[in-house]
C-alpha cells in the first residue's frame, strides 16, 4: 500500500487549517490550533494534508516564501463526493476562484480550481 501525506508552508497554520476545513469538510488532529503543524483528515482518520509553518524545524524545502514562489509547479488535487456542496462552501472564503465549476472532458469529472490563503492552487474534483 501506498499513500502520502502532502505538506505545504503556510504564514499561519490555524488560518490555514481553519481554510481548509470549511473548503473540504475535514477535520483537524490538533484541536488546540496548533502554530507550527497540523493535519487534515477524512471521516475516517486518513490524513489528506499537512500544514507546516515556513521555516520551523529546518526543513530544506520550507524554509523561507522568499526562496520560492508558493504554487509554482504545485496543484494540490482533491476528490470529493458532493462537488456541488465544495463549491458552495469555496465561494464563502474570500480567496481567488480560478475557474468556476465546468466538465473536464479529459480526466471525465467536474471540478473547479480556486486558490487557498497562501497562494497555492487547489483543484476540487467529483469523484466521477
């Protein structure tokens, strides 16, 4: 078996997990609000997202935003059962939306792309 667990710098970990869990309906496994770390997860305990505050823990890849531009080469691609409930809760966050929901002919699902506090892209796709 194989899974991962992507993480991504963020300016502010509680926004950003708070962002988040309004977008994709998930929890967080720090209920304090964690400052430096946190992870996202399912229903059922999968973890579909680490948040990790740049430059903590000496990180090679996290280090600083001014060593990178967030995003660049990055979509973070998630699959939900009710797309149309995403989209709803997406257009309640304030950030950019990139492309309102449309069929991608290609991949055969719907999705729509916006973009998280940070600046990275996030596709939000049907499960089919």
């Amino acid at each position: 078996m194989i899974s991962t667990e992507p993480i991504i710098a963020v300016k502010d970990v509680a926004a950003s997990s708070k962002w988040y869990q309004t977008l994709l309906n998930c929890k967080n496994t720090h209920s304090s609000g964690g400052n430096i770390f946190d992870q996202l997860i399912d229903t059922d305990g999968t973890i579909i997202l680490c948040l990790h505050y740049w430059g903590d823990h000496e990180h090679p890849s996290l280090m600083s935003p001014d060593q990178g531009k967030p995003g660049n080469g990055l979509l973070l691609f998630f699959r939900v059962d009710d797309i149309n409930k995403a989209w709803e809760r997406a257009q309640t966050l304030g950030t950019m939306l990139e492309e309102e929901p449309h069929f991608n002919p290609l991949a055969g699902h719907n999705e729509f792309t916006l973009r998280d506090i940070d600046g990275y892209y996030i596709a939000i796709c049907s499960m089919r």
